[in-house]
C-alpha cells in the first residue's frame, strides 16, 4: 500500500533539492493535514472560496515546507509536527527598551513585506502572532500592518478595539514566542498553540 509520505516523495523528489526528500514529505503532510481541519471547521463560507483554497494549497504547502526547511531561524524544528522549538518565557511581554529599538527600525530598516511579532496581551489567553508590513507612513511615524492594521512607531496599536496589542522590532528574541506558538494564561505558560499555513509562510521569509 502506498503512503502518505510515498506520494509526496515521488512528487516532489525532483523539486526538492539541498533538503531531505523524507523531510520534506513529513513536513507537507502535517501542514496539509491542519490546514484540510482548518477549512473544515470554517462557517459560512462559499462553495467558491473553498475550491479556490484547495486549488492554491499545494503550491502554498509546498513553499512553505522548503521553507521551513531551508529556514535559518535559531530553534528547533519539529518535522513531524511542521513547527518550531524553542524555550518559552514565563510570561509574554514588552520590556521598556522596545519601544524605542522598534522606533530606530522602522526609521531606518524596515521594508514592506517585512515580518513583524504582534503581542496580543489580552486575557484569558495571550500570545504572539506574526504579520507583514504594508505600508509605513514616516510622516504620521505609524506603520500598517495587514492583519492588525495600524500602529504607532513606538509600537502601540492604534485601532480603538485593539488596545492591547503591541508591534516589536523583529529579531531571534521577540520572533520566538510567535515562530513557536507560544501561549499564557493567568496561570502562566500553556501549550503553544498551531500556526496557521500563513503565518508559516511569513516565518518563512524572515533572515536571521
């Protein structure tokens, strides 16, 4: 009987060059496996759109798990599982440096695409996730985010139902709780939580 990971390997062994064959094959069938459950459990939505979602997701899966693959990022990849490793704090949040190491990036280094770490510290449950910049607006010193919308320079959400969410200069540090879905309660560190195929993919783009 052939499996899972058998068709992926004939598929693709010829794609997939400079990375394990047997990796990548596992890698693939756990992001398709999340993402056909993430559809499933999606309300209301069109006929349409699920057809457009299925069509577009093996070229997304496949980018997505060269990528992890190809990825430099300082944690430890789980392969089986399609995520990241790495120590989790015992809590989520934004020290009194950051503000200002954001500000001098977004002056001077950030681009568009960029990826970027949202810290969402609301209760009950908090967590990093990742998002792309947009546009930059150095004469406002606000940058847009396409997930979150807007946020000042210093990093403090600008959109009046998300208060507390905060934007952070992406490096190793602040980039890990969101690469490995790391999540808090009141009562402190809980299971990390599954990225989604698009935040995957942003994690993807980032150079260490």
């Amino acid at each position: 009987m052939t499996q899972q990971g058998d068709i992926f390997q004939q598929l693709h062994l010829a794609s997939v060059s400079g990375v394990s064959a047997a990796a990548f094959a596992e890698i693939s069938t756990a992001l398709y496996e999340r993402e056909l459950v993430h559809l499933a459990q999606l309300q209301q939505v069109s006929v349409a759109f699920l057809q457009r979602r299925l069509q577009s997701l093996p070229y997304h899966v496949r980018n997505a798990a060269l990528g992890m693959l190809e990825s430099d990022a300082p944690y430890s990849l789980d392969i089986q599982n399609a995520s990241w490793q790495a120590p989790q704090k015992r809590r989520l949040a934004v020290t009194a440096t950051q503000p200002k190491k954001l500000e001098r990036w977004l002056a001077q280094a950030a681009r568009l695409g960029d990826t970027v770490p949202v810290y969402d510290l609301r209760t009950p449950i908090q967590q990093a996730r990742l998002d792309s910049i947009d546009r930059i607006d150095h004469e406002q010193q606000r940058v847009h985010c396409n997930m979150h919308g807007w946020f000042s320079f210093s990093g403090n959400c600008l959109e009046p139902e998300h208060e507390q969410l905060f934007l952070l200069r992406p490096d190793a540090t602040t980039l890990a709780p969101a690469f490995c879905g790391h999540q808090w309660n009141h009562k402190g560190r809980i299971d990390p939580r599954t990225l989604a195929l698009r935040e995957v993919l942003l994690a993807t783009r980032v150079n260490f």
